[in-house]
C-alpha cells in the first residue's frame, strides 16, 4: 500500500499540470515554473507533498505562497489509489478506476477553474468507463444503460433550468459515471453528489453571513456559480468504494 500510495502521489502531481496546462496554450512538456516569480523549479522543490510541506507552502525563491491545490490533488489521488487497491486488489478493475478517477481529477480541476468541462474529457471517460465491465460478469442490461439515465436526467435539469441550475457537461460526465459503476452505485453517486453539493452551497451561505468580511472567502450568493464536476467525482467515489446501493435498484 505504501507503493501505491507513492505512485498515487506521482500521479496526482502530474493530474496537477495537466489540469492546469489543459487548453491553456502551454506545453506539457515544459518544466514547472513558480506563477509569481517564473523561475523553473529544481528537481528537489517538485517532490509531491513533501516539497510543499518542508517549503512551508511557499515558493523557494521569491517565498511567495504556493496555492493549497498542488498538495490536495496529491493527497487525494494517492487516496484513490490506495482505496481502490484496497477495494479491488491490483486487478484491472483496479487499473481501469484509477485512470479513470484520475481523468475525473483532471475535470474537477479544470472545471473548478473555467467553470466547464471540456467535451474532449468526458468522451475519453465514457470510453475508458466503457472497458470496466468487460472484466464483470454480472454487468446487467439496467447497468449499461445507467449511463444514458444518468446523462438524460441531467440534461433535463440543463434544459428545464435553461443552463441556470446545471451545466451541460455534467450530463456528459455523468453518462461516463454511470457506465463505470452501474446502475446502484452509478445512481447512488449522483444522489451524494447532491447531497454533498447542498452541503457545501449551505455551509458558504452560512459562512458569508457570519463571516462577511472574511479574507479569501469569495461573496456567495443563491445565484453563485459552483461547479459541479468535483462533487459528482467525490460522490462517484464514495459510491464505488462503499458499494453504496441508496435506491435499492440492485439486489443486495
């Protein structure tokens, strides 16, 4: 497990980049550069998590603060892989969900960041997704078709709201959610992912109330923009890893 967390970590730290360099014009190729003084960073000041915990989030350099993302998108990939190693062995499911959450990591950045989520993206999940069942016996017609349930109901929000309340490319990410985890814990993720959705919406209202003044907290409203990808990701991984069945679609 150590392994695997290590290597979740490389990973996450590469998720980094490409979630940050995506449609952006810069190279992926490109060394790694500190966004307040542009220095290219050395090899020792790139170590996932370590280098920010002994930097003290800051760059070497110019000691300017190093944004809170780089090391949670470590930690969290390396969670992934360490609970999906746990969940189903070093098996292809394994293999298959990790690069997979590892794309929806990807998303969530992106979307966090432009508020959509590039079409290029959730069609490479849906393909992805796709091979998971190949190696389940018990994929079921409802299992399969979960995708395009999932992806209709979102576009029905999209398209009842007028793109008010949803955004299109949640129903793409949602088809591709849907075809990976089957129809329990496909729809299981999406119910969380409201919940949690809800969650966080009520807790920044509270916030900006008590708190009006509070340094880095952006003005939240009702009519606030809050992308969604991230808790359909979140959601779509509890689900997995718990085996969650809240609809009861599927025999227990």
């Amino acid at each position: 497990m150590v392994l695997t967390a290590a290597f979740g970590l490389i990973i996450g730290s590469f998720l980094n980049v490409l979630g940050l360099r995506y449609h952006s014009g810069l190279s992926l190729s490109g060394r790694s550069r500190c966004q307040a003084c542009n220095r290219a960073l050395s090899p020792s000041e790139l170590i996932p998590l370590v280098s920010f915990i002994f930097q003290g989030g800051r760059c070497r350099n110019c000691r300017a603060r190093v944004s809170f993302q780089y090391p949670l998108v470590e930690a969290w990939t390396a969670v992934l892989f360490v609970s999906f190693a746990a969940a189903y062995g070093l098996s292809p499911v394994f293999v298959i969900s990790a690069l997979v959450f590892s794309l929806y990591t990807v998303i969530a950045i992106y979307d966090i960041r432009h508020k959509v989520i590039p079409d290029s993206l959730s069609y490479l999940a849906v393909l992805l997704a796709a091979v998971k069942p190949i190696f389940l016996s018990d994929y079921s017609l409802l299992d399969w078709l979960s995708g395009p349930i999932l992806a209709l109901l979102f576009f029905l929000v999209w398209a009842l709201s007028r793109g008010q309340a949803m955004g299109l490319g949640d129903a793409k990410l949602s088809f591709s959610v849907g075809v990976l985890l089957g129809a329990a814990e496909g729809f299981s993720a999406v119910i969380v992912a409201f919940w949690i959705g809800a969650l966080y919406g009520s807790s920044m209202l509270v916030i900006n109330r008590v708190y009006p003044l509070l340094r880095g907290v952006e003005k939240f409203t009702m009519k606030s923009e809050i992308p969604f990808a991230p808790f359909i990701v979140l959601g779509a991984w509890l689900a997995a890893i718990l085996g969650l069945d809240l609809l009861h679609v599927l025999p227990s």
